[in-house]
C-alpha cells in the first residue's frame, strides 16, 4: 500500500471516481480520500454521475465537493468500490494510471495498483488499512466517513465478514470522535414520505418460486413517479422478502436505460455471485447484481429462474 501512496504523491491532479448507482460505500470511502487528500493540499476531486439523485449523506465532509462533470485533466484516477471499470460511467483517458479500491469478489484487477480484498466487509475498511499502513492521520472527518461505509455495507455489522477486525476498526474510529447515535439518526431517521408510499406498491408485486424459496419482486417507471420515489427508496423492499423464513434467493427487478438491473441476495449458502456472472454481473456471495439486455421485466425474470438451481 506504500506503493500507491508514491503514485498519489507523484500526481498533479487526482481524480477519486465511485460506482455509477452510487451506496454509502463508495461514497464514503471517496470522503474519506478527499479528506485526507484536502488536508495535505493534494489536488483532486471526487466524481460521480448520479451524485444529484443521492444526497442521504451530505452530512459527511466535502460532500457538497463531488461533482457530476468530469475535469478536462488528471493522471490519477483512484477507484472506490468499482468491481469494473463500466461502473465508472465513463472510459478513463487512455494510459491514466489507477488505484483500484474495492472488495468485491468479481473485481477485474484493472488497476496499476490493486488493493483488491474479497474478504472484507466494506471498501471502507481497506481505505482505513490504507491510511493506518502510510501512518496518515484519521481525523474526526476521515472516521465519520470510514464508519458510515462500514456500517453500511455490513448492513449495521451483520454480514458474515464482520468479524473481529471490523470491530476493532471500529472502536479506533469512535476513538477519534465519530458519533455513532448521530450517525445512527442519520442513516436510519431520515426516510422521505415517498419511501413509504412506494414500498407497500413493490411488496404487492412479491412472488415466491421454487417451493416459496426463491423471491422475485419489482418496479415500473410510472410507480416511481405516481409516488415520487427513488429507486434506492425501493431497496427495504428486497431485504424483506429476503427476510421470509422460507426463502433462500430474492430479486429486485427494475428497467434502467435500454436493460433490466436486478439485484440479488441470498442466504443459507447460495452463492447468488456465481448466478449473476452467467449474465455479466458480479458482487459478493450474498449480495449481488447483474443487467440483462431486454426491457421485459418478466422476460428476465424467467431468465434468471431458469438459471437457479432446481434444489434451491
């Protein structure tokens, strides 16, 4: 990790780009960078298309900073949370040099420098071994943003790869100041009123496969718009079919551009990774996603039931 450290130092202008669809995740850990980076007078800029449609964490530092428009130069670009270089938005300027942070088991290692780690609960916490291995100092500001991502992306330090180190993680960071009933409130306390109008609409579409074990629910545009909602809004949805005793699979599906997104997840051992890689996607074991080139929710949907195993 000392290597990259060199390569940030080297640069003139660095460019910290987080996943298209953005999560507290790479938001977080982009932050964190930047906070850091600020503090050493290091130029750079956080970037992300979608940033407009995600403003859940604009209590964190230098959140206002992330920018939608691309800048005209940098020569380092440092990824967060990117299991591929499509989840950029945008193709790099050719021979760019790239730090590639993530923890995603499909990563590309696309990187110059890859600080690939599958095992880990978060991108955050790798950011976090970053800094602690480069001897920077975590203020107050760079820990908020690390225990926002790790809380997130464990989903409150539930996941199978929380263990002993995300917690010790975490007591350093509350160390530094970070309040964790604050953060709490603000990631748990703020829902819109739209969210509860669209989520009853996207349970009434819940259908069980496969013996109850296999869960499918989904969104059209016009529901969205009838209740005013984003699509991140939608997201309980899936973990509450999920969380039916019976069902081991659940799927999210919703038309994005000219493709089908679906977002799977999983519990009981089924690798729900290895079923998105059959149409191009990736992610975790538990927790996965994948598009598929039809604008036929129910085309896809029995694509993808075709593909699940019949036991399962």
């Amino acid at each position: 990790m000392t290597d990259s450290l060199e390569l940030i130092k080297a640069s003139k202008y660095i460019l910290i780009v987080t996943h298209i669809n953005p999560d507290p995740d790479t938001i977080s850990s982009a932050l964190a960078i930047s906070n850091f980076l600020a503090d050493q007078k290091i130029k750079h800029m956080v970037y992300n298309r979608d940033i407009k449609k995600f403003q859940s964490l604009k209590f964190l530092s230098r959140f206002e900073k992330i920018s939608d428009v691309l800048p005209t130069f940098y020569d380092l670009v440092i990824s967060v949370d990117c299991g591929d270089m499509k989840r950029f938005g945008f193709k790099p300027m050719a021979d760019t040099k790239i730090i590639n942070i993530d923890h995603h088991l499909s990563n590309e290692d696309f990187g110059t420098i890859d600080l690939v780690e599958p095992n880990r609960g978060s991108t955050a916490e790798i950011v976090y071994d970053f800094l602690m291995e480069n001897n920077i100092q975590i203020t107050k500001e760079i820990a908020t943003a690390l225990y926002v991502g790790i809380y997130s992306d464990t989903q409150g330090f539930a996941t199978s790869r929380t263990n002993k180190k995300t917690f010790d993680i975490i007591s350093h960071l509350v160390g530094t100041g970070v309040n964790p009933g604050f953060i709490a409130d603000e990631l748990l306390r703020k829902d819109s009123l739209a969210k509860y109008r669209i989520l009853p609409r996207v349970l009434d579409t819940l259908t069980l496969h496969k013996e109850g074990r296999v869960a499918t629910i989904y969104v059209e545009e016009s529901t969205l718009n009838e209740c005013g909602a984003s699509l991140r809004e939608c997201e309980d949805a899936l973990d509450m079919a999920l969380n039916i005793g019976v069902v081991d699979v659940a799927m999210f599906f919703r038309v994005l551009g000219n493709k089908t997104r679906v977002s799977l997840r999983s519990k009981n051992g089924y690798d729900v990774s290895a079923l998105a890689a059959k149409f191009g996607g990736g992610g975790h074991k538990f927790s996965s996603g994948c598009s598929i080139s039809t604008l036929d929710i129910n085309e896809a949907k029995n694509m993808i039931l075709k593909e699940i195993d019949e036991k399962k």
